[in-house]
C-alpha cells in the first residue's frame, strides 16, 4: 500500500495545521516550550497552530522554509506527529530532544547523534515486524556530527535505545539498561524508533540527536532523585542541539 497523502486544502486532525502552510522539511521536539524557543530562529516565523501537546510553527531558516512542531512525550503520541507530518508531504524530519547517557564516559552536557534505535517502545511493533530496523538517514546523521562538533561539546554517535517508561519502577518489568549498556547503546529515550520507522514507511529522511541531562546507569541507585533537566550545562547542549538541527535540516 503507497503512504498516504493530504491534498494541500486539507487540515491535520490533530496537529490541526493546514497541508499547504507547511514547509517540506520539519524540525521536530517534545516539548512545546522547546518548539516556541526554536521558533526564535527562524525568520518570518507564526505559529500555524498548538492542540494539546501539539504546537507547530513555520518560517524560514538561512532562507529556507521550516515546520517546527512539537511531539510530546513518549513514541504512542509522538507517532502522531510523525505520521501526520509525513501525510502531509514532509520530507525530511529531524528530532532534537533529551536522553539519558548509558556509557560511563557521556555525561550531562554531551551531545549524542543517533545512528539507530532498539525498538523498545510499544508503537513501533504494531507499524511493521520486529526484524525491521529503525535507522537514521545516514547522510542525515554525519551532517549532524559535523554541526555538533562545531559547538565545542563532547559530542558520540551510536545506537540509542527507544522505551516507554521514564521512571523506573520495582514492580513492573522495564527495558534492561545495563544489557543495553553492554551491547554499546550511547543513551536512552523515548521517540526515535517511531520517528526512523513511520519516515521509512513514507519514504522519508529522518535523523535525531540529544543533549544529554543524566545519565541513568552511572550510579547504583537508579531512582532517579534529583535529576534535573533545566540546569545551565543542559541548556547548552540543547541549544547546541537545535542550532545543528536546523543547519542540517536547510543543508
């Protein structure tokens, strides 16, 4: 079956933004305060529209022309995004977001470029089989190493792991970190495995890096307590995140 495809006079029934006010290309973040921020970029930039945790603007970067929009949390709602984005005609879709380190040497502030995801979300297994990977576009990839590099942070590329669950628990059974960790995953979030298979599925691009704000296996206690994404040496990486984003994204 071919991938579905808006007419221009068409509107996304949840991103409620109209087909034709959207640049083929399409910065994407979870957070909608994240969206508003990155929006300061762009030139001629106005908000096309913000329906529960979708917020999606438009303008131009370095000339040309730029959705950003926001996903959320989780890969269920952020797949959302995703797919209408694509029937909408997007091309091109990077995500700029946050993760966790899962080796010892990436820590808060460090930018990492994924070159894949384990499917360890719920969405994507019910889109296509689990042998099916979820892949970055690779030129897509080591354009943003480059643009990253360039912000003077410590910057690692590698396979990520995609999960459900933010906080751990002791009673239900979640996705096996140190496994993960031993199998060389670089960091851990929770939306890029749908984000790399609904773009194969529509014949996309698509990529993703993350600024680093924690690093889950680097102490014994995984309890999370104290963690805190909103301290200055995060916000570095995330700017640096976004301004490599959009280099990419108009290259």
């Amino acid at each position: 079956m071919p991938p579905v495809r808006l007419p221009d006079d068409a509107e996304l029934p949840l991103l409620r933004a109209r087909v034709s006010d959207l640049p083929k290309r399409a910065l994407v973040v979870g957070d909608p305060a994240r969206a508003a921020r990155a929006s300061e970029r762009l030139d001629d930039v106005r908000q096309l529209s913000g329906n529960r945790e979708y917020h999606v603007f438009a303008g131009t970067y370095r000339g040309v022309p730029v959705t950003i929009a926001s996903h959320g949390v989780g890969a269920a709602g952020a797949a959302v995004c995703f797919e209408e984005l694509c029937r909408a005609g997007v091309t091109r879709l990077i995500r700029s977001g946050t993760a966790g380190g899962m080796q010892p040497d990436i820590l808060d502030g460090a930018v990492v470029v994924a070159t894949g995801a384990i499917r360890a979300d719920g969405v994507s297994h019910q889109l296509v089989p689990t042998e099916f990977p979820a892949l970055a576009t690779p030129r897509l990839t080591l354009a943003l190493e480059d643009a990253a590099a360039r912000s003077g942070l410590t910057v690692r590329s590698g396979v990520v792991v995609t999960g459900d669950m933010f906080y751990p628990s002791d009673v239900i059974v979640g996705v096996d970190l140190p496994l993960w960790q031993r199998a060389g995953a670089v960091a851990v979030e929770m939306e890029a495995a749908a984000l790399f298979v609904i773009a194969a599925l529509h014949g996309a691009e698509a990529a993703a890096l993350f600024a680093i704000d924690g690093n889950p296996l680097a102490k014994k206690d995984e309890s999370m307590d104290g963690y805190d994404p909103y301290r200055e040496i995060v916000t570095r990486a995330v700017d640096a995140a976004l301004d490599a984003a959009l280099e990419v994204l108009v290259s």
